[in-house]
C-alpha cells in the first residue's frame, strides 16, 4: 500500500512537470525554503497544512487533490482548507475512520486529564 506522502509526492510532482514549474520556481511561488520543496517533492516529509496551502495555491490545484488524489471543491475561486473557513466539521469528515477515532481518543485523552475542560 502507497503511504499518503509518497502519494502527496507523487501528485506534487506530476502538477509541478505538467505546470513546468521547477522546485526553484515552486519556492519563489510559495516562500518554502529550497529544502523543504526537496522533501517535499521526494516524500521525505509531509508539509504541513499552511505549507501544503501555498503549494496548492501555487500549483493552482487543491490540498485534496495533493493529499488524496480527489477534489472536492465545487467553484475554482474556493480555497482549500483555509484556516479561516475551516471548522472542525468539515476537516474531521475528511479524516478516515482510523483518523477520526484518533482525534477522539485525543479529545478523551484532554478532557481526562481534567487540564482542558472548560
């Protein structure tokens, strides 16, 4: 099975040769260091959701479509997962059941230790 960074690789690098965009290009574009991009492009490391934004932006394509391979946005002027439109909904709902029941046992974690709670 593909892991989802050798995925967001591999679709990072198909829209950066359709765009002919080079890694230099890519950094100017988004202001990611040269070293991230390299990660990045070779699935060494995932970015982060800001850093994986401005790729987005920059490669005029979504997160989704970086991260999994689909789309999701009904309107080319949407933009994917911006922090301010996004709310727990819609990202939880993006999450596979593994990753939902993680963000819950997390949530029970906070809320047991009593710390949290409001």
């Amino acid at each position: 099975m593909q892991s989802e960074i050798t995925g967001f690789n591999v679709r990072l690098t198909k829209k950066m040769q359709e765009q002919s965009i080079s890694q230099a290009d890519l950094c100017r574009l988004t202001g990611l260091t040269t070293s991230m991009i390299s990660y990045y492009c070779t699935g060494q490391r995932r970015p982060t959701m800001p850093a994986a934004i401005k790729i987005a932006k920059a490669l005029n394509t979504t997160v989704d479509y970086l991260a999994n391979g689909t789309s999701y946005l009904v309107s080319e002027s949407e933009i994917p997962y911006s922090p301010k439109k996004a709310n727990f909904d819609s990202l939880f709902n993006l999450l596979n059941q593994d990753g939902q029941d993680k963000v819950i046992s997390y949530i029970e974690d906070l809320l047991s230790s009593g710390k949290y709670k409001r």
